[in-house]
C-alpha cells in the first residue's frame, strides 16, 4: 500500500496510466517494469479503497483482472454485501451451487466495484444495462485479446460465458423484484450481419414496428428474417436498387427461384416448402400493407398475390404405427429429465401442440368429477383455451412437476401472447424452457433409444406426430367430429375431418391385406381377387382411393359409377369383401344379430327375427371362410 501511494499520491493520476499498467499482468511487468508491479501487488489496497466507497472503477479494468477476491475482502472488513443472500435465491430458482457461484462472484463484484452500491438488494436494471454495455464493448476492443489470449482461438465461448453471467445476474434480480421489465432474451446475438442499404432498412423497421402491435413477436422476428433475406439478395444481384420503390415484380420473382434453388447456410439445404411459404408471404404483406398504407420509398402496390405461394402438397395425418408408439413410449418413460418427460407425456395423450405444453400454468390440472383428470390448455394458435382429459400417467408426472414449482415460487412471467401474468409450469432457472429443449432434443434421445432412426441416424419421429396419432386414434375409435375439434382445438370441421381418413402406411396396409397376392379373404368379390379378374382401370382406382373403401365389417370395392353401395344392408353383394383384421367386429355383430332376434321373436315379429338370424348365418359363414368358426368364437 505504501508503495501505491508513494507513486501515485493522487488517485487520478494512476487511472490515467495505460490499462496494462493498472492491470500489472506479468507481460506488463516485463514492459512497463516497477509500475505494473506496484499496481498489480496494490490491488488489495485499491479493493478496500472501492469496498469503503471512496473511488469507483472503471469496467475495463475490472475485466482485465481476473480473478477479484471481493466476497473475501468484504467478509474481513465486516461487510455484508447481500451476495449470500442473493446465492440462496439463485439455489431456490434451481440453479447449481458451483456454477451461480462463479457467476455471482464475476458479476456482482464489478458491478459494485464500478457504481459503488454496496448492498445487491439495490441493483436495478440501469446497473444491469450498464455491466452489460461494458461488457459488448470490452469484447469489442483489443484489450480482451491482451488479457485473454484464449479468446482469439475461441472467441465465442468467451462471449458466450460471459453474456450468460449478465443474463442470469439479470434474471435473479428479477425473480426478486428488483427488476420490473422482465428479460426478453437470455442469450442476445452480437453476430454481425451482411449490411443492407439503410433506406430501406428504415422501411422495414418502420413496418415491423407497424406489425408488432398486432402481430406475435415470433411471427415479427420471421417477417424480419425473410426481409432481410431479400434486402441481402438485392444488393448482390441488384446494386443499383437503393430504395423499395425501384424493385418490380420481375425482380420479386426471380428472388423466388433463388430461394427455392439456394441451399440454407444453416443446414446446407434448399429451403422446404413452408419455410418459403414463410418467406413469400412476409414479402406480399409488406408490399401490401406499404401500398394500403400509402408509404413513399415503396412500389405502392402489391407485387405478390397468394398464387405465388408455393404449392403446398396434400397430406394425410401421419400417425406413429402402434409398435414403433409402444417402443418410443417405454423410452420417453426412461427420460431422466423430468421436463421432457411429461412434456412428451402430455403430447402423446392429448395430441396438444407444442407451445401450448410448454406455456402451461401452475393451476392447469384438476379433475372431472369421476376423477379423470382434466387439462386446461392455454390460448395457442386459434387464440382460444381449452379443456381436454388427460391419462393418468401423464397427469401423476404433471402433479410432480407442479408441486416442485409452487415450492420455489417464482415470479410470474408475462405471456407473450395473453399479456398476463403466468406461473409456467415448464421453468428451469427461472426461465420458460424452450420447444426446442422440452420436444426436438427429448425426442431425439428417445428415438435413438427405441430404434425409430433412418439410415443417416435422424430421428423418424417429429412432436407433431403425437398430435396426428391422437386425431386418427379418435376417429378409428369412433369419436364424433366434435370431439375431435374439441379436443385438437380445430376450429373448422374440415381440419378435424383429414383424420377420418388413415395414414399413408395404414392405407398401405389394408390395401394389401385385401389386394395383394394369397391375402386371406372372405365375401362375394374374394373370388374375383384371387383370380386376378378385376379390371386394371378398378384396381387403379382402389390404389388411389383404398381408404374410402372401408366400412364397418370389412372393404367395398364398388366404383363410383357402379351406384350406391349395399354391403352394409346385406352382407351379401357382390363387391363386398373382408380380411381376418374384422374378425372382432363380425363377432360382436354376430352377438348383435342374435340378440335382436331374440326380441324380434318376443314381440311376435317372424319376418323381423327372420332377418336378423339370415344376418347372422352369414357372419358365421364369413368367419368359417377367414378361418375361425363363428358360433364357437362365441
């Protein structure tokens, strides 16, 4: 200490030295000689002189020496700073003890170093935003590369530890009140983009400002996304456009076969279909509204129409086949992560989508009054709330959860699409966790596990599958339309119906079973198969169309021209077929037929009894045919 004020007897004169100098690291020693090491063995001294408030520090020494003892000095000076205290929170939001440890000594000490306020519980978020300027600025300078050599070779590792330790100081002081705008982004990109002409630069923005009242912010970033997309493209094929006003239509157009041909930089590959349906309809709302709106810099009138739109191809439900569903279901019950298991849970018996699994509150499950439990779904993409049931497996894993939450209590969080206050039930260091991490990243270990993996060891299973497999469950199953709106959260009937159809592969399935070589069959049109006399222009139809074929007890391979069909009255027309799949069926319609003989007789009805026992006489002969006797199946 004697040293330090003898050679700076006024402390504005050493903060005027060159960094490396105050820093006193060993290449400084050998530079700048006696000073550096003055400085360096006077840090004690210096802390001291912060802890008792009588200097503040400025940020780019505090990150060039590494490491500070703040927490120790204070605690033999007698001071308590609050770090202890705001430690116990960081462990409460889940947090390890080792990890927010470090993060707690590297920020905290900085910040009351730099604004000497000595008591955490008065940070706010001006503190914050300042670490957190300081903090972009030091990596921005040559002085992170003196002082960190690492950090030339490994540049974003740096950045990215050190924007977490803001991050987290941040989401802490929130948590505790302290804060009152809650933390958007936990890890905020300084990726630098390709520069766009700021013209029209200027009428994106204003145009997302525009949509940002009305718009999800997910959906804002995707128009942004798409814009600047296009704005790139234009300055490597137009340069002389230098405002919206001189782009043409020619131009829009030929961006399009671009993006269609262009491979992605994050995956190496063309764009899909909806990711360019994106694309395209952000461009023909931004011409359309700029036109409607009547803004200068633009082409005033819209350059893209919904014939643009790339062609969307149409699909069937895809639901996962019941092996593949048993072997995913044991390996997602594995899942040591209790958040990805009944995330996953909840989607396979609910058939949810996945932002609504993971913006569900604390107060979300409670049960009807025969004790099933009853899910409430969050507003979600139709805007609407819902309640649906919930097997028990998933509703015990969702208990557990909810009972971990309302012991550590968090802050709410305001969501984004309800602006209210919300209590997830899906947070992990006081944050919501991410689709990505509850669905894609889960997934992914339990295909692995079940073996559902294609050649190039991707997973063939996607989180919307789930969502397939509950809406053809249902209608298989004999759910009414409305149950299926209901519990899908369709709101036209036309998006419920797709799944009274099958998949491709159960299509492929029955198809076969009925068409394909030595099937086992039953009925008048099985002779007419097994002899391979239907006509090439039938079976072309059936191909394309197997699935509109299917009733109750088996196949109708009538086409349209052949007029209404009879199988179901008679069981005995000519086109009529089944397969041993319907052999559970035949038996309970045979059960159904005799039973209503029965009563035919008891009420006095011959012809009535008559009919029903002819009805059953022929489900029995059909299950002789498939191989079983109908009356001993009884």
């Amino acid at each position: 200490m004697r040293r330090f004020v003898r050679r700076w007897p006024d402390l504005r004169s050493w903060f005027a030295e060159p960094l490396a100098v105050r820093v006193g690291s060993v290449p400084a020693r050998n530079q700048y000689g006696l000073d550096a090491e003055i400085s360096h063995t006077g840090r004690p001294f210096l802390l001291f002189l912060g802890l008792r408030g009588f200097v503040q520090f400025d940020y780019p020494w505090l990150f060039a020496s590494s490491p500070l003892f703040v927490p120790e000095t204070a605690r033999e000076m007698g001071l308590d700073l609050g770090i202890d205290a705001l430690w116990r929170d960081a462990q409460r939001l889940g947090f390890g003890k080792f990890g927010i440890d470090a993060t707690l000594r590297w920020t905290v000490s900085r910040v009351i170093l730099h604004t000497g306020c000595l008591d955490v519980s008065m940070l706010s978020g001006a503190h914050v935003d300042e670490l957190r300027a300081g903090v972009a600025a030091f990596l921005a300078s040559r002085d992170l590369h003196e002082f960190y050599p690492s950090a030339s070779s490994n540049f974003e590792a740096c950045r990215k530890s050190w924007t977490l330790r803001v991050n987290q100081l941040e989401l802490l002081l929130f948590h505790r009140g302290q804060l009152d705008a809650q933390p958007k982004k936990f890890m905020r990109s300084i990726k630098e983009r390709t520069p766009v002409v700021p013209r029209m630069q200027a009428v994106v923005e204003r145009w997302l400002e525009a949509r940002s009242a009305t718009d999800r912010p997910l959906s804002v970033q995707k128009f942004e996304l798409a814009l600047y997309r296009f704005m790139v493209w234009l300055n490597n094929e137009r340069p002389a456009v230098k405002s919206f006003a001189q782009v043409t239509r020619d131009d829009v157009l030929e961006y399009l076969v671009a993006l269609s041909e262009q491979p992605s930089p994050r995956t190496g590959q063309p764009l899909g279909i909806l990711a360019r349906r994106g694309h395209v309809s952000a461009l023909s709302q931004f011409f359309r509204n700029t036109a409607a709106w009547e803004w200068d810099d633009t082409p005033g009138r819209p350059l893209l129409g919904s014939g643009d739109l790339p062609k969307m191809p149409v699909r069937v439900p895809r639901f996962i086949p019941a092996n593949e569903l048993a072997r995913l279901m044991v390996a997602v019950g594995n899942l040591e992560c209790p958040y990805q298991r009944t995330a996953l849970l909840i989607a396979r018996w609910t058939g949810a989508r996945k932002g609504e699994i993971q913006r569900l509150s604390v107060d979300c499950l409670d049960s009807y009054p025969d004790g099933t439990a009853r899910l409430r779904l969050p507003a979600g993409k139709t805007y609407r709330e819902r309640v649906v049931p919930l097997h028990e497996e998933a509703a015990i894993e969702l208990r557990k959860l909810i009972a971990q939450r309302n012991q550590r209590r968090e802050r709410a969080l305001t969501d984004e699409l309800t602006g209210t206050p919300t209590r997830y039930v899906f947070m992990e260091h006081g944050r919501l966790l991410s689709c990505a991490y509850l669905f894609q990243a889960s997934l992914k270990l339990a295909c692995e596990v079940a073996g559902t993996i294609d050649e190039k060891g991707r997973r063939t299973i996607s989180p919307h599958r789930f969502r397939h497999t509950v809406g053809t469950q249902l209608a298989e199953r004999g759910a009414k339309l409305h149950t299926i709106m209901s519990i899908l959260g369709h709101r036209s009937a036309s998006m419920s119906l797709v799944y009274a159809q099958i998949s491709d592969r159960e299509v492929l399935r029955d198809y076969k079973a009925v068409l394909e070589p030595g099937a086992i069959l039953a009925g008048p049109a099985a002779a007419q198969l097994r002899g391979g006399t239907l006509p090439k222009s039938s079976v072309d139809w059936l191909k394309c169309n197997f699935f509109k074929t299917e009733l109750e007890l088996g196949h109708c391979l009538r086409l349209p021209a052949e007029g209404p069909c009879e199988c179901d009255m008679y069981l005995t027309c000519a086109k009529f077929v089944t397969t041993p799949a319907y052999m559970p069926r035949l038996k309970e319609r045979r059960k159904l037929e005799m039973t209503l003989a029965k009563d035919a007789q008891a009420r006095g009805w011959p012809k009535e009894r008559e009919r029903h026992l002819a009805i059953a006489r022929r489900i029995e002969q059909l299950l002789i045919d498939l191989g079983e006797s109908g009356k001993d199946s009884d």
